[in-house]
C-alpha cells in the first residue's frame, strides 16, 4: 500500500519534502528549503550552525527527525544514532530552486539523486560561485566537523543521475516518468510514479504562460493519459488570474530602456534564463552591452555546458564582466575569490569597472539588484533607469529589502520601473489542468490556500508529517 508524508510544502509556498512510500520502497520528491520557517528563527547574520552540524536544523523543525536519511558525518559530529544504510533509495529532484533543492545538502550521499541534465548545470553553477555554505552544499560537501587540516581536501561528490522527458527510472516497486515542464528556471520537471497499487502524478513548479508553454503540455497530456489516483498539485497563485508573458516583459523594458537617458539597472533572478535573454536580446538591439558578475558569470559558464539551454556565451560582445571593488578596494588580485580570480581571466572577455559605467552610461544595461546596490556609489549615476523584474515581496524580510531597496532608489534619485512573468500558473490556467489531469484524488501542497482546490474535485488537505494512504 503507497503511503504518502509531506514533510514541507505544507500551507506554505515551497520547502517540498515529500516522503513516497511503497512496501520497502521509498523516495523523497524533492528536499526543498523551507523559507517560510527558516525566517520564523534565522536570518542572514542568525544562520544554522555549521559547528553544530544538523542539530540546530532539527531542533527548530527546518528538517525532519527522520532515521537513516542523514549524513553520517553531520549525525556522528552531534551524537546521534548513526545508520549503516540509507532508509530511502533516492531523491526525485524536480527543479533545481532553493525551496526545492537545498537541503539534499543534509542527507546521506550513498542516496542518489536524480533531476534533469540542465539542472545540474544550474545546481553547480550556483555551488561554484560563493563560499562553502551547510544549506548550499548540494552538489558537494565537506565533512564535517572540518578541520584546518581538512580545508584543502577535496569535496565529497554527491551522486546525480541524470534524465530526459520520457525516461523510465526503476526504483524498487515504483517506476517514475519525468516529463519537462515550464518554469522560471531551466530543467524543471513534473512527474509521473507508477506504483504497485496506484499513479501518482506531481506538478513541481509549471506555467502554461511562459516560452516553452508546449513543455508543460505535454506534462499535463503525459498525466491525464496515466488517470493518476493522486495527484500532488502546486497552488502557489490561487486566486491569481493576470499575468504577464516573457514577451511582453521583453516589448515593456524595451521601451523603457529605449527612452532612457544615461544607465539601465536590470535586476532579475539570473536562474532565469528566460529572462537573462529577454535582457540579452533588449541589449542587442538598443546596441548596449549587458554587465554582468562573476557571480552570474559562473553560472554562465556551466550552463553553456548544456546545448540546450542555448544560452549566450560569455565572449560574446553584448556581454561584459563587472569588476567590483573588494577588500582592499584596489581592485588587486587578491582581493577576489578564487572562482572570481579564474571568471576574470576568462580569454576573450572583457572586464569594466565602476569608473568606465561612469564615463559611459549609455553603453551598458547593469546586472545587479539590492545587494550589489552599494556598487552605485562609486558609478554615481547622473540618470538612471532601475528595472525591477521579480514577484512582489512575499515575506516579511523580502519586504524589509525591498523598503530599503526603495531608500536607494530614492537616495540615487533613479527611475523606478516594474516589469515580470512569473514562474507559476495562473489560477485559471490551473483549473484548466486539474481537470484535464482528472485525479481520483487532489493534493494539494506548495500553496497558502490549499482548501480552495476543494471546487475541482475530491481532495486531501495534507498535515506537515502526517502519513497518509490512497483511500
Ligand atoms: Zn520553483
């Protein structure tokens, strides 16, 4: 008999953790990031204690107390029971967003994962630009409790097997399908679980309004073909019918950077390629050249790995490197990151500091959002667009950055525009799948508003860890 526990994606909009149950089989559809209680007790100076391993993220309920699935390194480091085996056989990645993905950082790397070839591209391309960080250590990890001695050990590598729209991936008594869909980063996927006694079907994140509408289709196509008995559902804009394409986020800040004098400020999520292009293609034709990080950059670099995520190169002309100023403020080697120092001498790109934005404005489109804001201070610009491209706020600290964000604005004197898409289906599009998918049964999860699904059919309003079977 399948049994099913979400141990995240409950009553809130993300941090997916969902336990799948069938006789000895069992995997975790993702392992997600919960924001929402994270921001209940941490912040960005209160953070998990790496010294502590994953005791400060069990006590305060941001992971599971859950045998056999964590690292042994982080159990033995805080005196815990520690497992021969893993109690789960793999972990289905659907995308690879934080609220999805980041704390596979926590468990046990004898438990593979499985996402999309152009999510890992994405997952290393995040690792590969930062400091070593306990919740990002998805793709690698180093033992702990690390040592000075340790420092220059390598990594251990976590297992990734990768797949394809339409694979079949055998694990135990289930047999998992994925197939793409469309979401505000590359490599997303929804998936369909055939188990000994019923189908499951699982959104991930989609949109039917996006550039790859046709992706999506084919998941929903996929799913009602299969007649799922459940089907775990996303409901992150219930009630939400407007929305924006690609396309017209691409028509409205051309004109605005059109009729600009002076800089452009772009600040969007740079996972987004969608997006990155629409810049891209803006800057192209106003015969401007995008100023990116080494931070983006990074990223850059790993997805032009990947065919088909047919992004720019970074040689390409439109595309610069900002070089800000570290440390010492001198702009010498050594005030930069290894990953930053092996970006900057990338052959064939061209790097640009705050002085050259300063002397010429309106060559460049800026890269860059609330926390490279400071960097402003030493362009000064005289007249300057900002272009903000994400969602509204959604919680309360991304409220506090966005008041301050707007104290800058204000301070700079700059333009302040909004334009975007967003990653999720609008409400009416999501009816329209809920009953084409026509599930025996609707769960619903990675929502605030999950009773509202009960006007589409039967449904199962699911509590954070409470296990529950096909009825
Ligand atoms: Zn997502």
């Amino acid at each position: 008999m399948v049994s099913i526990t979400c141990h995240g994606g409950v009553g809130e909009i993300g941090g997916n953790k969902i336990l799948v149950e069938d006789g000895d089989t069992r995997i975790f559809i993702d392992f997600g990031m919960s924001f929402g209680r994270r921001g209940m007790f941490f912040e960005e100076y209160l953070k998990p204690r790496a010294a502590n391993g994953i005791v400060d993220l069990l006590f305060t309920g941001l992971v599971p107390e859950l045998e056999g699935v964590y690292r042994k390194d982080l159990l033995k480091h805080a005196g815990m029971k520690v497992h021969d085996y893993p109690s789960v056989d793999a972990v289905m990645l659907s995308h690879p967003h934080a609220d999805h993905a980041n704390y596979i950082s926590f468990l046990d790397e004898d438990i593979p994962v499985y996402c999309g070839e152009t999510a890992l591209h994405v997952l290393k391309g995040v690792q590969g630009a930062g400091m070593r960080d306990i919740e990002r250590e998805i793709v690698n990890f180093k033992r702990r409790p690390l040592m000075k001695k340790d420092y220059r050990n390598p990594p251990v590598e976590r297992e990734f097997r990768t797949f394809r729209t339409g694979n079949k991936i055998k694990i135990g008594n289930m047999e998992i399908v994925p197939v793409h869909v469309d979401h505000s980063v590359p490599g997303a996927y929804g998936f369909v679980i055939h188990c000994s006694d019923s189908t499951i079907a699982y959104t991930g994140d989609l949109r039917m309004h996006g550039t790859r509408a046709g992706m999506t289709e084919d998941f929903i196509a996929k799913a009602a073909d299969e007649k799922p008995d459940i089907l775990l559902t996303e409901g992150t804009r219930v009630g939400q019918d407007r929305d924006q394409s690609e396309a017209m986020v691409q028509e409205e800040c051309d004109r605005i950077i059109d009729s600009s004098r002076g800089l452009n400020i772009a600040d969007f999520n740079f996972k987004d390629t969608d997006r990155f292009k629409t810049f891209y293609n803006i800057a192209k034709k106003q015969g401007r050249k995008l100023a990116i990080s080494a931070r983006d950059a990074v990223m850059l670099k790993h997805l032009a790995d990947d065919a088909k995520a047919e992004v720019p190169l970074l040689k390409d002309g439109s595309i610069v490197l900002f070089k800000h100023k570290a440390a010492s403020g001198t702009y010498s080697d050594e005030d930069y990151q290894t990953y930053e120092r092996e970006v900057f001498s990338t052959p064939g790109i061209t790097i640009i500091d705050a002085e050259e934005i300063r002397d010429h404005p309106n060559e460049y489109i800026f890269v860059g959002g609330f926390y490279s804001i400071n960097d402003m201070i030493d362009v000064r610009p005289e007249k300057c667009t900002y272009i903000y491209s994400h969602s509204e706020p959604f919680n309360e600290e991304m409220a506090m950055d966005f008041d301050r964000l707007q104290n800058w604005i204000r301070l700079f004197g700059m333009d302040f525009r909004q334009s975007h898409c967003s990653g999720h289906a609008n409400w009416a599009d999501m009816k329209e799948m809920i009953k084409r998918i026509d599930a025996k049964l609707i769960v619903p999860i990675h929502t605030e508003k999950p009773e509202a699904f009960a006007e589409l059919g039967k449904i199962k309003l699911v509590r954070q860890g409470e296990r529950f079977q096909k009825i």
